[in-house]
C-alpha cells in the first residue's frame, strides 16, 4: 500500500480531526438549541470578543478558519513531538488519546481565559465527558495516526537498517 506523503497527512490528520470536533459541536449544541452560525461566531469569538456575535456569516467563516487553524497547530505540533519522542509514533492510538486530554486541557484552561471569548466556563458534566471523548477520539487520535505516520514509517525504516 503507498504511504501518504508528510504533507498530505497532515493535512488529512487536520481536515478530520477539525471537521469531526466541528461537527461535534454543531450537533451537540443544536441539539441543546444552540444554532450552527453562533457556534462558528464562538470561535471568532475568541479574537474578536463579544461582537463576534453581531457579525453574521462572514464571522462565522472567520471561526470556521480559525478553528482548522488551531487544528493545524495542534498537528504540527504532534508531528515535531513524534520526531523527537519516538513512541508518540510507534504507539499512536494511547498517544492519541493523551494528546486529546491535553488539547482538552490547554483550550480550555490556558487558550479560552488568555483569549477574548466574553463567556466565563461553566462546568456541566454531560459536556464535560462528551467533550473529553471526542478531544481523545475524534481529535487526538486521527492526529496521531495520521500526522505521526510520516514519522512512523521513517522510524521503522531507521530501526532496520
């Protein structure tokens, strides 16, 4: 089977991971009456406060842009993490879900309070476990599969030779 290039699996490991935490949360919070549009203006949120709110579609994009941003940060990350910390790449799956704990833990305990979202954290434990599942499963792994993959196979190359 031919492997991915580095390139193509990050950007894989992004477009997953992004579109099933995206999809999460438009579903999750539609089905608690929340709409779609006020989902992506949070995100927007986070850099333009409050008025975020008031900006319609064209917010709402820039919240849809800025989360694949952090995505993206988040898969780079981990790919020059699996360089430097072999197992990351030999062992993806329990990684991944490490990884997912501790992008939970950054958003929501360093990003969101340094950040301008105008909102303060209220803890609610059904959003609380649903939120850790999916960091873990749906973001977490998909990254570690695949933007360590690249690494992965070098690695096994490398060990044997």
């Amino acid at each position: 089977m031919r492997s991915l290039s580095r390139r193509k699996a990050f950007l894989l490991a992004v477009a997953i991971a992004g579109t099933l935490d995206l999809s999460y949360a438009i579903l999750f919070s539609g089905y608690h009456g929340v709409p779609a549009l006020r989902i992506c203006q949070a995100v927007a949120s986070g850099l333009l406060g409050k008025a975020a709110f008031d900006g319609g579609v064209p917010v709402a994009a820039l919240g849809v842009a800025l989360h694949y941003a952090i995505m993206s940060g988040a898969a780079g990350a981990y790919a020059w993490a699996s360089g430097i910390v072999p197992v990351l790449a030999r062992r993806p799956i329990p990684c991944g879900m490490v990884f997912g704990l501790a992008m939970y833990a950054v958003m929501n305990f360093v990003v969101l309070p340094l950040s301008a979202f105008p909102f303060p954290f209220r803890f609610s434990l059904d959003l609380f476990v649903a939120d850790l599942l999916v960091h873990m499963f749906f973001v977490g792994v998909p990254i570690a599969l695949l933007a360590g993959k690249p690494r992965q196979a070098a690695t096994q190359r490398l060990q044997t030779v």
